[in-house]
C-alpha cells in the first residue's frame, strides 16, 4: 500500500542551489515531506506515479547526518537509478533511518524535470522543532 502524504514541505530560496523543509508530527514525517520537497525541485510529486517501491536505509550519529545522508541517497538514485519519487514512508530508530520510496522511471517527455539535483549540501542543515511544535527537517541542494 502507497501511504498518503503526511507533512507539508516548502521551498526556500539560497542564491542559485533551492532549500528544502519538510514538517510533520514526528521527525520522521518531516523527514519524508523534505524528501517529497527535493522531488518537487525536479518536478510535479503529483506527475510520478507510485509504481515501484524502493528501500533507503542510512545510519548517521545525529538527526542532522541522517538527514543529509537520506537526501543524498535519494539524489543518488534519481540520478544514476533514472528514477522519481512521489511517497515516501520514513522509519527513525535512534541513529537509524529505514524509508520506502514510490515513485517510477523518469519520463522526459511526460514528467520534463526542470533542473538535476547534484546532492544535499551542509548548508542551512537543520532538523528541530518549529515554534508550534511541529518537527522540522531542512536543507540546501546543489542544483
């Protein structure tokens, strides 16, 4: 089953790279609304369609580390995978991240990616919680 979507994401500028922060309840929601926010950089999230699932497994020491690696592995496979995602469904245990992905091959002609992400980058890295009590998960990609 292809979960719904769960946080809410947003772009924000940085000079020529885009940031990304996702929101949720939990960290690992505001984990999986970034990582919808880095699709939505290429393209469309509602354009990609859920019909292969994929597994990301990362380890860092801190909230931070795991965010940057878990974005970077997804960069990783839209880039040498060929591959979009539209869901995401994200597991954090302590230093852990277990997180499956939906999405499909790209089409060019259908999905027409705007830019290729070249990876997550330390700048503006943060993972915490808003004012409102929301978790927060936010980082600049390399465009």
């Amino acid at each position: 089953m292809v979960p719904a979507p769960v946080g809410q994401w947003e772009h924000f500028p940085h000079r020529a790279d885009m940031g990304v922060r996702g929101y949720g309840a939990t960290l690992a929601e505001a984990f999986a609304a970034a990582a919808e926010g880095l699709t939505a950089v290429v393209v469309e999230p509602s354009e990609v369609r859920p019909l292969e699932k994929m597994k990301f497994a990362c380890s860092a020491p801190d909230p931070e580390f795991l965010l940057y690696d878990f974005m970077n592995s997804i960069v990783y496979e839209m880039a040498v995978g060929g591959r979009l995602f539209s869901r995401f469904r994200v597991h954090i245990d302590g230093d852990d991240l277990q997180a499956e992905a939906w999405g499909e091959r790209v089409d060019v002609g259908r999905h027409q990616p705007a830019v290729e992400i070249k990876g997550a980058t330390f700048t503006q890295l943060a993972v915490g919680r808003s004012d409102d009590g929301r978790w927060f998960a936010q980082c600049v990609l390399d465009i």
